[in-house]
C-alpha cells in the first residue's frame, strides 16, 4: 500500500483549488485589513466577506486557466504557492505591505541584512504554505484536454470565472467602491497579485535605465568666501539608517538616547524633517539627487550624477565610507570605501558585521593628508532591523530587557523598542565622537570642520501593528517618514562661509525634507551653479553673503 497516492483531477479543478487557497490561506493580512476597512467583522459582514472571496478565487481562476497546459500550470502553481507563502509570512509577521519600492529594497539589499529576516518561523510557514502543496501539486496526476477542444474548454472556464465574478462585483458594488477608493492600501496587501505587480514594475524600473550617465553641475565653482581662505574645509554627512525621529530625545522622547549630543552646545537639532522614502533603495539614491521626492524616479536617478559629482566638479576631494549595502548608485564616480565586511581581530567588528564605529576609522589620517576641501560620507548601518540587538556593542544596552532575536513575535512590544533605542543610544555615541575628532583635527591642522547628519527613512515598531519599513509612501505612517537632521558647524567653518548660528538655530523647529540637502549641502559650501535652488537651501536664508 502506497502512503503517498497520487491524486487524480482534471486541469480546472485544479486551478481552481489552487485559486480558492490563494485567496484564503495566504491572504489573512488582506482579509484583515479588509474587514476592518469595510466596518469590522460581524455576522451581517459574512455575506460581502464570502461573496469578496469568491470574487478573487474566481478571478484568480480566469487568469490560471489561460496557463493550465501541460508543461506549463504545474511550474506556475509550484512557484506560486513558494513564492506566495514567504510574501504571506512577512507580510503577517511584520505588518509589512509589498509595492515596487519593498521589492527594490529585497533585490537590492546584502546577504547579511537579507538572512537576518529568516527565522524557524518562516520556515515552518514555507514548509506547510509552499512546500506541501508545491509537492501534492508535482504528484497529481492531471488531465489536460487536447487541441481545439482544449483550447475551448480553457477559454469557457476563463470566461465563465470572469462573467460570474463580474456578477459579484456589480451586487457587492455599492460596498465595495467606497471601501477599495478610500483604503487603496488593500491592493498592497493582496497577494499574489501585489508582488507579481511589484517585480513587473521593478524589472520594468531596471531594464529602462540608460546606460549613459548625464552630467550635471559641470558649471560649478566654489564661491568667493570659500576660494580666497586659506584653511581647507572638511565636511563629514553622516547618512543614518532607519533611524525616526520620534526615538531621538533631542525631539523630546521620554528616554535620554541622546545624551552626549545634548551636552554640545553649537549642535542644532531640526525636528520636523521628512524622508523622501521609506526604504533605503529610495531614499539614499533621491537624497543626493535634486529630483526631490515629488519628481523622483529609480530611473532618472541613475541616469544622471548626483551632489557628490557636483561637488566633484567644483573641485571638492569626495570619499564615500559604507558599513550599510552600499550607496546606491549615489557615489559610482567618487572614491569609495566599503567597510562593512568583517575584518579579523578589528575592534568594531564582531563574526557577521562592523560596529558603525569603524567608519571613524583613520578618518583623522584621512583629513591631514588631504590636499583640497572634503567631503566625506559614512553611511551608517544604524538601527536596520529586525535584529536591532546586533547594532550596538554590549556596553550601549542600556535599555532593556531587549529582544535578541530577529524573530520579532516572540518578543513583546517594549523589548523591541527597548533593543531599537540602544541603537539610537549608540548613534548618539558615533555622532558625538565624530564631532569631537572634527574638533581635534581642526586643533591640529589649519581647516574649518562642520558635520550633517540625517537618515534615510525611519521605522515602525509595532504601531497600528506595523514593523520595519519599506511602506508605499502615501499610506505609510509618520514613523516611517518622519527622520532626524542635524547640524554642527565649528566657529572656523561658520567664519569662513559667513554662517549666522543663531539665524539657523531659529530655523530648527521649521518643517524640512530630505529635499532640502542637495541645495543646503551647496549653500553651506557656497558652491555656484545653476542647479543651486536657494528656496530649498535651509542654510542659504542665514548666510551673511547672500
């Protein structure tokens, strides 16, 4: 006796089974959302929510029937029911919703940021949502009818899910019209069809982009202040990583996570700035453009340079030094460090990644022996979750008790926040300490130091039931969109670009965005040209050459 049979159906029963799971199993994020958007669950909702289902698995079923050829349906459905489980999984466990810019961020992300969301759970749920029923679909035996016959069979189950599904909508129309226009999110969270969508429209994104890079700010120059003084100037632009503003007690969070940087007197802390993202794949490449967050686009980002190529054309030496994933195409034309890689018997390494310590690394080396102005960039890996314990050496926990794992529903709410704060705790501690090395090496040589700081996006911690990032930015809440930005100028810096400190420190409670940093980094440096916008320069309104 057999244990496995192999069962026996014809090919749009098949594809109907597997639509009706499709809708069900894999969807709970959907349904949940959905019942809530149209009124929340009651047995007089039973009727839309049935019908709503039938609906899908019927449309789902037109669409599968066009492909239930032999050779063909079961490597679809296989792939499918794989593919749909690990979205299903994330997009319960994390809250998460999946449009172009998430899929961007998975393809574009590192191996070592990408392991840290595998966990016990997601393999269970893979085994029984992807690999159960990819198997029993790999061993039925399926009939598929032949020729014209075949072909018309297919196209009367394709039609008839469809007429019928189209009866469904008409009848639940009056409810459902208000409920899809007034929650467009839904479309986000139905699965397969938000991801299959999503990596249509990346793969599009991709393969549009030109090969041939434009120039832009050829025509810059360094202004007058800053070519007739003879001290070099060195500005450090520390770029955080998924760090939100409401985490940071300089914006008056209840935990002190900022202490060191509260005790600097000439910092100036902007509360009230926008990310133009709210993932990394977005936002680092739209922050150094001057596209903004309104015109931005993956493709016209990479087809044209960027501020550290303006910089470079006004002949600013530009290094960029990553412990992240990498810049985004934001520094391919300048001199780049990658110093994220574990390196034996370095301090601020540990077995799998760098402390973001190690970005301050021979960075006092780095400042003596340049020739010119510099830029300089640290791209921090910051407070990336899931596994925010992993951010900060042992002696910043001091927050807790912490979740030390990258399994998030096994930990209760405070303990994510309590781990996801020490990170903030430790970028207090790197910021500090780069600031304090600009102060020493501006003791030692004869240039004028300054630093900005600001992150990519931010984060959700479990508000509205939302964990990480990576939101589509018009539904996306505050927590994700809402990034710290700071700013310290030494007196040699403001003094040599004519800087009015108490001008600026008046502006910190104005509301700003990542929009405003290509034309406020040029307008610090009183770089000329004719990209240089002085309405989105934060700066320009408290410079006493202007």
């Amino acid at each position: 006796m057999k244990i496995f049979t192999r069962p026996r159906l014809s090919h749009d029963v098949l594809t109907l089974l597997a639509s009706a799971l499709l809708a069900s199993a894999y969807n709970v994020a959907f349904w949940r959302s959905f019942s809530a958007a149209a009124g929340g669950f009651s047995m007089s909702q039973v009727p839309l929510l049935l019908g709503c289902f039938v609906l899908i698995a019927l449309l789902f079923n037109a669409v599968l029937a066009l492909f239930s050829f032999r050779y063909v349906l079961k490597p679809i459905l296989i792939a499918l029911f794989v593919a749909t489980a690990l979205t299903a999984f994330f997009m319960v466990s994390y809250g998460v919703q999946i449009d172009k810019s998430m899929i961007q961020n998975l393809f574009e992300t590192d191996v070592r940021e990408a392991s840290e969301l595998f966990s016990v759970q997601m393999l269970l749920a893979l085994s029984l949502l992807g690999v159960l029923p990819a198997l029993l679909v790999w061993r039925a035996q399926v009939s598929f009818p032949q020729g014209l016959r075949g072909l018309g069979r297919r196209a009367g189950v394709a039609a008839l899910s469809l007429t019928l599904a189209l009866v469904l909508l008409v009848v639940f129309f009056k409810t459902l019209a208000p409920t899809l226009r007034e929650h467009r999110e839904l479309r986000y969270l139905l699965t397969p069809t938000n991801y299959i969508q999503a990596i249509n429209g990346y793969i599009k994104q991709r393969f549009a982009r030109r090969i041939v890079v434009a120039p832009l700010g050829t025509d810059a120059i360094k202004g007058v202040t800053a070519s007739e003084n003879k001290h070099r100037s060195v500005t450090v632009i520390v770029v955080g990583e998924t760090a939100r503003a409401a985490n940071f007690s300089l914006n008056g969070y209840a935990r002190a996570t900022n202490p060191q940087l509260a005790l600097q007197p000439e910092l100036l802390n902007f509360n009230h700035v926008a990310s133009c993202g709210t993932a990394t794949a977005v936002s680092l490449p739209c922050v150094f453009s001057m596209l903004g967050r309104e015109h931005y686009s993956d493709t016209q980002a990479y087809a044209q340079e960027g501020l550290l190529d303006v910089l470079r054309h006004a002949g600013f030496e530009v290094l960029w030094r990553d412990n992240n994933s990498g810049c985004k195409g934001a520094c391919d034309r300048v001199a780049y460090e990658d110093l994220s890689v574990p390196e034996k018997g370095n301090p601020w390494c540990v077995a799998d990644e760098c402390y973001d310590e190690r970005l301050l690394e021979r960075l006092p080396e780095i400042i003596h022996e340049a020739r010119d102005d510099l830029v300089i960039v640290l791209h921090q890996k910051g407070s990336h979750g899931p596994a925010y314990h992993k951010r900060y050496p042992a002696a910043f926990q001091r927050f807790g008790p912490v979740c030390e794992t990258n399994e998030l529903e096994k930990c209760s709410r405070e303990s994510i926040v309590a781990a996801y704060d020490n990170t903030i705790l430790y970028t207090d501690h790197v910021l500090n300490k780069t600031i304090e090395l600009l102060k020493a090496s501006e003791r030692r040589d004869p240039i004028n130091t300054a630093m900005l700081y600001f992150s990519d996006h931010g984060e959700s911690l479990g508000e509205h039931n939302l964990y990480l990032h990576g939101a589509p930015y018009m539904i996306a809440p505050a927590e994700q969109r809402e990034v710290p930005l700071m700013l310290w100028l030494s007196a040699g810096y403001r003094d040599r670009y004519q800087i009015d400190q108490r001008c600026l420190a008046a502006r910190t409670s104005q509301s700003f965005s990542h929009d405003n940093v290509f034309h406020s980094v040029l307008g610090m440096l009183n770089v000329n040209t004719a990209l240089y916008n002085p309405r989105l320069d934060l700066v320009g309104p408290c410079r006493n050459d202007v």
